[in-house]
C-alpha cells in the first residue's frame, strides 16, 4: 500500500513539474489544459471541502486575496477573453492550496528532493555526454518554441542548439532549474542532511555551478549562509562582515565584475550594464510599477498586463521579457498584489524571532528567485509557498529545524 501511494506520489509531482516552467508546454500549450484539469479532479477527490473549511493559516489568507484580487480585476478590466488564463490562476491557487493542505510537507520534501536528485543526475549526464561526443544530440528530437528557440528534447531535460553547455534540466531554461535545485539542496540539507558532502546535496550544487546560470552561484551563496546561521550558529562578526563586504562589492561594482568576467566571460558578462539579462532583471519590475501606477486600485487585469508590458518593451527598455513574479501581482491586481510580499515578510518577521540573520538571508532567497523569473503561472512555486507560509513558529528548534515537520 506504501509503494502504491509512493508511485502515485511521483506521478502527481511529475504533473505538478510539467506546469511549473517544463520545456514539454512549450511543444503543446494545449498540455496546460489537460494536466489542470486532471488535478483539479484529483484535488476535489482529495478534500474539496478544505476550501470552504477555512483554518487560521496563512494560505487560507493569501488564497483568499488573491483570488478576490484577481477576480475584481478581472470584471473592472472587462477581461472577458481573457477566462482561460483566469481559470488557470484558480487553479494554480485552488490546487496548491488542497496538495499543501493534504500532503504532510514531510512527504512531499522527500518527493520533492529524490524528484530533483534523479532530474539533476540525468542532466549531468546528458552535459557530460554531449561535451564529450557531440554528435550525440543527432539521436534525439528536436523542436522550436514560439520565440525560435530550438531545443533538443531528452524527454527528463533539455538543452538549447545554441548553446548545449548551459544545464535547462527538465525546464526551458537553466535559471528556472538552478531556481527549484537550489530549494531541493535547502530543503534536503535541512530536513534530510547536514553535511554538504551528502551524494545528494553534491549533485544539486553541481547543477548550481555547472549550469551556465550566474544565478547560481547567488543562490548557492545564500544558500550556504542560511545554512551557517543554523547549524553553525554563525558569530554575527562574520554576518556583519557580509553586509560590508555586499556594500564594498557595490560600490566597487564595475571593478569586480571586470575581474569575474576575466575569469569566465560566458557567465559573469551578463553583470555587464550593456548586458540584456541583467536589464531585463531591473526593467521588469520598473515596468511592471509603471503599469501599476496608471490603475492601483484594481490593477490592469491579467490579459491587459502582459498588452501594456509589451508596449513598454516598445519604449526604450532594454529587456527580453517578464520576470519579476512579486512585482507581476502588483501591476495586474493593484494594491491588493502586494499580499504576497506582505505575507512573506510577516512569516520572515516571526522566524527573525529564532534567528535574525539567518531568516534575513533566507527572505533574500526567496525574492532573489521570486524576481528573476515569472512564476506566477509555476504551480509548484505556489505549493511550496503555502507550506512555507504555514511553518509553525512554535515547534521550530532554533539549530534543528527538521524538528518543525508537521
């Protein structure tokens, strides 16, 4: 019975994955629909009951607003064209709020870190391979995405023809994999193992270091610190050093960067001011306040967003796409966007309690992941911010944390 329920597990995640930034949606969009609706039903089989049941946690609040948030704005915008893309949202919301409800985190991080741990070695295997022996991408299929990006299809990863170097893993791109690495190499340092030589934990920083991503390097840096202040119960002499090292390296910026880029220009020239990743990084949320100012009580509604984006992009910003997901709710739903930052500050704040410094670098790794890349339509993003938001404070030990399982 344990194996049956373990095997349908995996198979929910694996779903849970294909809407969560998978390469598989960029070949058939109509894959959206289908894998929603399969989740939905298995979500009202699971305790449809749990919505309307409503507890004092913090999911039940940030579900509630959001939803109202985005379906005031839907009938002041007028987005009637827009119902498909509405529908997902609530579903995004609906099921990532049954799953978190449902699911013991316990078991879902143990889904969530053996998921990653194959999808990482499978990826660096593809990398070693295809550095290796070129040709080997001949034997597999190839598609193009609507933006004319070819990519070779391993079916549990992906690489780009432009550039095989760069990890995409089971993602369309490799900022999103070292994204959700990066939470399976916490959570498993946290929950499962504390050592950083764990065969597991090696393989997730791998794919931070090696995935052609600088975000990486970030993620792994904050990552290591957070996990220094509650193990190690790091002096605050160092913590402080940090801020003035971060504020030296600032106002040095131009000097350091040089000398990144002088020792791997591929990766580090995307700090470059000129660079379109690092303008995209700033210009999106910068645009998405924009967009924010001209409506703030109801914001621009979903369809019409991503319309006003696109005609800022039009003028004079240096940028690729959409990025910040913080940012994203603000714009599109107005003042009561700002729910979810709220919501993750005020979970910040009372984890500060136990230890300052080490929820201070872990409030930096979620906005740091939350603003580079567009989540709000990633469903597994929302699951782990429900379980997040409902951590409780009072059964969290401060230097064992695997103790505040629920």
């Amino acid at each position: 019975m344990i194996k049956y329920y373990n095997f349908i597990s995996y198979i929910i995640f694996g779903v849970i994955l294909f809407l969560s930034g998978s390469f598989h949606i960029l070949k058939d969009s109509s894959l959206y629909v289908f894998f929603y609706l399969f989740l939905v039903i298995f979500c009202s089989l699971l305790g449809f009951n749990s919505v309307f049941n409503i507890k004092n946690k913090l999911s039940y609040v940030l579900f509630y607003v959001l939803f109202f948030a985005s379906t005031l704005s839907y009938f002041i915008n007028f987005e009637n064209t827009a119902v498909i893309s509405y529908l997902r949202f609530y579903s995004i919301l609906y099921v990532s709020l049954i799953i978190s409800e449902k699911v013991k985190f316990k078991h879902f991080a143990k889904i969530y870190v053996n998921f990653f741990y194959f999808l990482a070695i499978f990826s660096l295997i593809i990398k070693l391979t295809t550095t290796f022996y070129t040709d080997f991408s001949t034997f597999f299929p190839q598609f193009t995405s609507e933006r004319g990006v070819v990519f070779i299809d391993y079916f549990f990863a992906s690489l780009h023809e432009h550039n095989i170097a760069r990890i995409n893993g089971f993602f369309w791109e490799p900022g999103i994999n070292v994204s959700f690495n990066s939470i399976a190499l916490l959570i498993n340092s946290i929950y499962f193992s504390k050592g950083l030589t764990d065969k597991k934990n090696i393989f997730f920083i791998l794919i931070l270091l090696f995935s052609g991503s600088f975000a990486g390097y970030i993620l792994f840096i904050i990552f290591y610190l957070i996990r220094s202040n509650i193990y190690s119960n790091t002096r605050q002499l160092v913590n402080i050093f940090i801020f003035i090292f971060l504020i030296f390296f600032i106002a040095n910026f131009e000097i350091f960067i040089n000398f990144l880029v002088s020792i791997n220009e591929e990766i580090f020239s995307k700090l470059y001011n000129e660079s379109i990743s690092l303008n995209t990084r700033i210009n999106s949320p910068y645009i998405d306040f924009l967009i924010f100012s001209e409506n703030p009580f109801f914001g621009t509604g979903i369809s019409q967003y991503y319309a006003n984006f696109e005609l800022y992009k039009l003028d004079d910003f240096i940028l690729e796409s959409q990025t910040s997901t913080l940012t994203y709710f603000i714009a599109s739903t107005g003042f009561m966007g700002f729910a979810l930052i709220l919501t993750l500050l005020y979970k910040t704040f009372q984890l500060s309690k136990l230890n300052s410094f080490a929820s201070f670098w872990f409030i930096l790794f979620i906005f740091f992941i939350l603003s580079k890349e567009p989540h709000q339509n990633f469903l597994l993003t929302f699951i782990l911010l429900n379980y997040f938001v409902n951590i409780n404070i009072k059964s969290i030990n401060l230097y064992v944390i695997r103790k505040s399982i629920v």
